[in-house]
C-alpha cells in the first residue's frame, strides 16, 4: 500500500491524486537487505536506469544499496563507468562458485552504493546452470553472505524470462517492473505475472509485485496518457504514483557514467527518481 494519501494535493499524472511522500526514517541499524528485482522480459523500457537512479536516490537517504548486474550486455557496470570489457572478476565468477561475492564488489562513485558488475561472459552461465544441483537458487546463495552489509539489493537483468530471470526472481522479495506506456505492455504485464506465479509457487513463495513504473513517459501524447490510465484501471495501486518522464538528459548520463541524479541533479528525470525513493520506501514501510 502507498503512504497515506492527502486527498487535497492536486492529480498526479496518473489521473490519481498525488500524495506526498514524507521523509523517510534515517536508519541506525543496517540490513538485512530487500532484495529487488527490476525486471521485464521487453528491452529498453528503462530496466538499467531505474536500478542506477533508484539505486542512487536510495543511497542518498543514507541506504545501503548494492546492484547486482545480471545481463550479459553489462549495461548497468558500463552506466556506472566500469570497464565491463576488461574485468578481471564478475557474477559469473561468483555464480560458477569460483569466487566470493566480496571479492567482486566494487565501491561507485556514489556514497552508499556498490555494484557487481556483469559482462558477456556471462551468457555462458545460463547453459553452465542448466547442469547444476539446484540451479535456480544459485544467485540466491551467491549472494546470501553480503545481505546483512545492506538495506536494499537491486537486481538489473537482461530482457528474457530465461535461467537468469528464475535466479533473479528466486533471490528476490519483490519485484520492479519498469514499462513504457504502449498497448502491448499491458500483455507484458501478464506474461511477467504468470512467471511471477510460478516463482511464487515452486520457488520462493515469499515474492511480491512492488509495483509498476511508467518510464520515458512523454504527456504530451494522448496515447501514452491513455495507456497509463488503463494501466491503472487494470493494475490500480500497483502503479507508482511516481512516473518516470521522457528526457534526453537519460542517454547523456548512460555516457557519462553517472547517475542522472549526480549528473543533471536538477532536472526532471532526477527528480522523479528522487520522489520513486520516497514513494518505494513509503511502501516498503506500510508493509
Ligand atoms: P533496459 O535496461 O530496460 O534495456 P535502459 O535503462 O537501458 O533500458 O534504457 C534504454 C535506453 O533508453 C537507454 O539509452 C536510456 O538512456 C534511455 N532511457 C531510459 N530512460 C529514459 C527516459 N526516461 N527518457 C529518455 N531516455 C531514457
Ligand atoms: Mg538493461
């Protein structure tokens, strides 16, 4: 459930009323984490931003927060100026049992924040782990002894519901699912729903859906307005109040290898990941 609305505040983009997000709690004590999944089986709907932005805005209210990269393409290790092509140690070690996860953290640029960076030698573990003893919790092990060390784990991964998904959806508690307000994604919703189902039932009945998230979300165009809104009537308060708008300051900062909230801290984009932070732990608390 969403924080206690206040009704007198104004409609938000979502055709609700907007609350607002109290700040949160500084927290004294550390972990054990929530592990995250921000996930969607359709690519470039703002799965690896939203882990770096929502990441970093976390990290910003003094959470600990570790991304966990899991796509062979590296993208989140490259967004975070890693230079995924030459890495001496990534999640493919860790998933090959070769390696401690510690051993393959690296500290970000951001306070708070450390990554496990992925690249392509990874798509060689989705056939390794066919092989494995319990294959589908291997990430989850993997990443067991670290979880007392943070607040929050953000799983970013590749856009296919394979091997690598099931660990990701086995390690988490709940799962992210950033979309891009087009017909089509409300079938994407359900296909996703029905994996979720299936981890739920034979895996790790603890997961949850945490919500959905409009992204790259352009108001100006009824079609997407209309999508959002159906969404909504389908979906109801899993939808973010929060919404992700369009902006070409996304791509720049992909570049530059920080975070839109360090590197145009003042635009649109960062902010509406700074209020995604208020609106996910207002959640989370409500729980
Ligand atoms: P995914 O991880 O789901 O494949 P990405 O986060 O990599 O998606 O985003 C895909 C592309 O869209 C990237 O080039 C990214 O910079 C850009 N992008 C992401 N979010 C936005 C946004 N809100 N506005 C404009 N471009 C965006
Ligand atoms: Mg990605």
């Amino acid at each position: 459930m969403p924080s206690t609305p206040d009704t007198s505040s104004s409609e938000g983009p979502t055709g609700r009323p907007m609350p607002k997000f109290g700040v949160p709690e500084i927290l004294v004590d550390h972990g054990p984490a929530r592990v995250v999944a921000v996930c969607n089986q359709k690519g470039g709907v703002g799965k690896t931003t939203t882990t770096i932005n929502l990441g970093a805005a976390l990290a910003e209210h003094g959470r600990r927060v570790l991304l966990v990269d899991m796509d062979p393409q590296g993208s989140l290790s490259v967004g975070l100026g890693l230079d995924a092509h030459n890495l001496e140690t990534s999640i493919y070690d860790v998933l090959h049992g070769d390696t401690h996860v510690t051993d393959v953290l690296e500290r970000t640029e951001v306070e708070n924040m450390d990554v496990v960076p992925s690249n392509i030698v990874l798509s060689a573990a989705e056939l390794q782990l066919v092989n494995e003893v319990a294959r589908e919790q291997t990430l989850s092990r993997a990443i067991a002894p670290v979880l007392t060390d943070y607040d929050v784990v953000l799983i970013d991964y590749q856009p296919a519901l394979g091997l690598l998904t099931v660990n990701a959806l086995t390690a988490s508690n709940s799962v992210l699912v950033p979309l891009e307000c087009e017909y089509f994604a409300l079938r994407g919703v359900a296909l996703l729903q029905d994996t979720i189902a299936k981890v739920q039932e034979r895996l790790n009945e603890r997961l949850v859906l945490d919500g959905l998230l409009a992204t790259r979300y352009d108001a100006q165009t009824i079609h997407r307005r209309e999508v959002l809104h159906r969404l909504v009537e389908v979906f109801g308060d899993s939808v973010y109040h929060t919404v992700i708008p369009r902006t070409v300051r996304f791509p720049e900062a992909t570049t530059g290898g920080v975070p839109i909230i360090d590197y145009a801290p003042r635009s649109p984009g960062a902010r509406a990941y700074r209020q995604l932070a208020l609106e996910v732990l207002a959640r989370w608390d409500a729980e």
